[in-house]
C-alpha cells in the first residue's frame, strides 16, 4: 500500500495527508498510539486486576483478526511488532507500579517482569494471529492470567518485605 493508495481511500489531498503524518508508517503508528489509550482504560476499568488490558485486547483483536494477522502474524512487520512491545510495555509498567503500596519502591526486578509479561502476552497474540492457536479471546485471555499472574504476584510481594 502506498500513500498514494491511503490518500484516495480517505478521500482527502496530499497536502491534508502530509499537515497530519509523515508517511505511511506514521499512519499505522498512529493508529497503534490510539490502542495504546484505550490500552490504559482497561486497569481504570478493573483497579485491583492485574493485567486488566488482556481481555480487551484479545477482543479487539479477534474482531480485527484480518488485519491482527496480517500485522502481528509471521508476515508481519518488525517494526509494528517492536512498536506494539513497547507501548505493552509501558502500559504493564504502569500496571505493576500502581499494584505497589504507596510509598514502596519498585523491586529491582521490575525490567524483568515488564519484559516476562509482556514476552508471554505477544508470543500468545503471535501464534493467536496466525491461526496455530484457536482459542475464544475469553480462553486467551485465562490462559494468559493463569501463567502469568502468579509469578508477578510473587515477585512483587517478595519485594514488599522487609
């Protein structure tokens, strides 16, 4: 697809295109810095689950699996899927730091939990998206908060001692 292809499907001029994005990629980007927002409603939503996005975000994908697979799948693209890490990444974060009793430190192992959840979640969506999975987004989502939960759990409450 190229802009030339985006421009005449949203009907609007080049000019128009170019005062809002820098290109192509900048569109999709864009698009994924929306999902980020809705991304961080979803703990808003649910304030004492941990991890509350996962449900919300197997839905939203299995009603965009065309478009899921197509991004996230193993013809997907590098740079989507380094960029759909890293916003997972901040919205976990955020997650685990706002499990913390106010006024604790984060632990230590915080980088690491980020990067083990986060790890899980995409490698679930992955094989989701290209189909080697089949599973409803309820049976996803479980199996996601079944795994990972526990071991966060754990390490966040062993840093909380004394």
């Amino acid at each position: 697809m190229t802009v030339t292809d985006l421009i005449n499907r949203a009907d609007v001029g080049r000019s128009t295109f170019y005062a809002h994005f820098t290109d192509k990629q900048d569109v999709l980007f864009s698009n994924l810095d929306e999902l980020s927002g809705l991304l961080r409603l979803a703990p808003a939503a649910a304030p004492d689950t941990l991890f509350a996005f996962s449900l919300p975000m197997f839905e939203h994908l299995h009603e965009q699996r065309r478009l899921a697979r197509a991004l996230l799948g193993r013809r997907g693209g590098s740079a989507v899927l380094a960029r759909g890490e890293q916003i997972l990444a901040t919205v976990v974060r955020d997650e685990l730091l706002a499990a913390l009793p106010p006024r604790s430190t984060p632990p230590p192992s915080l980088d690491l939990l980020v990067t083990c959840v986060v790890g899980a979640f995409m490698a679930l969506l992955r094989k989701w998206a290209d189909g080697e999975i089949t599973a409803t987004p309820t049976e996803m989502d479980a199996a996601f908060r079944a795994v990972v939960t526990p071991g966060v759990e754990t390490a966040l409450s062993a840093g909380r001692r004394p």
